[in-house]
C-alpha cells in the first residue's frame, strides 16, 4: 500500500480531533468545542423556552451532558448534529420537569443587523428594503415580527425542524438524526410549517408585490 493509501487524519482543532483530544485528557479541546457551539446553542434553546433565565443554564447542562457522553460519540454523524440532539433533549427534560410548556421566547425581536437573523429575515429584508425608504423599511421590520410570531405559533415539533433548517441551516439529514425521526418526517414537518409561516405573512407579502416566505 502507496504511504498515500493510509487513512488521512482529521485536520488540527476540527470537531472529530477535537473530540478525540478530550477522550485523551485534553479539557482544553473541549473548551474550545464550547466555545464554538455556545452561541448556536443557546440560540437553538431560546426558540424552546419561554423564560430566557433558562437558556444559559440548559445550555450548561447540555455541555456538561456531551461531556459525558463523549465516549459515546461514533463519529456516524456531525458532531453539532449529535450536540444539538442532546441540546434539544436536554430543554424538554428541563421543561419537563418545571411543568412548563415548551414555547418559542420571543419577548424581543432581533434587528436587521444582528448577526442570529434567519437567512429567510434577511431575504426578507432585503427585498423589502431595496428602495431604502422609511415605508419599506418599516415593512421590512413588520415582515421580519411577523415571520417570527408565525413561527412561535407552530406546534413544538413543527418549530423545531423549520428553526433547525432555516435558521441553524441543517440538511434535512442532519435534522433527522437531531430530532430522532425519519427524514420523511422532517420533510414533512418543514412543509407544514412553512405553509402555516407563509399563511400568516401572506397579506404583508401581497403588499410587498407578493413575494413568498
């Protein structure tokens, strides 16, 4: 075997090395796995819970949980997918057990320029605000609320595959395996989900010369 038939080893710092400098005893590598899912995390968390007091602390359980369960992790999957699952089990136990309901918290919308906005706000956004004036972009604030009122309406499980689709981008693929369903489910969940979304916002649409979500 040509010394280039060996297996290549996985890049410096990516998730799968990462991981496997943890199981080693490198706590290190695990910060900097945190480091880079917290904010997702958290995100993810915020569209289940209502009281945002929660968040930071489900997150916390959450990486604590993957820590863990590293051992566990064959690699079958991306690791945020596998994270995200955990994620996602972790914030419907905790709510759970404090006998809350599990809904979108949405006591603040984002603006235009954060940079947790959906890419379908910011397309949105964008084809509402091509003039730049005051009306369109009022408009395009009102698009934007009420794309994200469809969305906390929208049973847990429909909310859950747009928010992992449309706003963490996921394949439908990794949605499957992050929410334990078949992909024909997700598939499904989406279209759902989506028709329920452009329902809600189609008048603000008709508006915008009926532009659909």
């Amino acid at each position: 075997m040509r010394p280039d038939d060996s297996p290549v080893p996985p890049p410096p710092n990516s998730d799968t090395q990462l991981v496997q400098r943890t199981l080693a005893g490198d706590s290190r590598a695990f910060d900097l796995l945190v480091l880079k899912y917290q904010r997702r995390v958290e995100r993810l968390i915020g569209r289940m819970v209502r009281d945002v007091d929660l968040v930071q602390d489900i997150a916390q359980e959450t990486f604590i949980r993957a820590y863990r369960a590293l051992a566990q992790f064959r690699g079958d999957a991306q690791f945020y997918t596998w994270l995200y699952r955990i994620a996602v089990n972790t914030a419907k136990k905790q709510l759970m057990e404090l006998k809350r309901d599990p809904l979108v918290f949405q006591s603040q919308f984002k603006s235009a320029e954060e940079d947790e906005t959906s890419g379908s706000e910011r397309e949105l956004t964008q084809s509402a605000t091509d003039t730049e004036t005051p009306d369109a972009v009022l408009a395009s604030k009102e698009i934007a609320e009420a794309v994200n009122a469809a969305m906390e309406a929208l049973p847990e499980e429909l909310r859950m595959a747009i928010t992992l689709r449309e706003i963490e981008g996921m394949s439908y693929e990794e949605i499957a395996q992050a929410l334990d369903c078949p992909i024909g489910t997700v598939r499904s969940r989406i279209f759902r989900a989506r028709e329920a979304i452009s329902a809600r916002i189609k008048p603000m649409l008709d508006r915008q010369g009926g532009k659909r979500w």
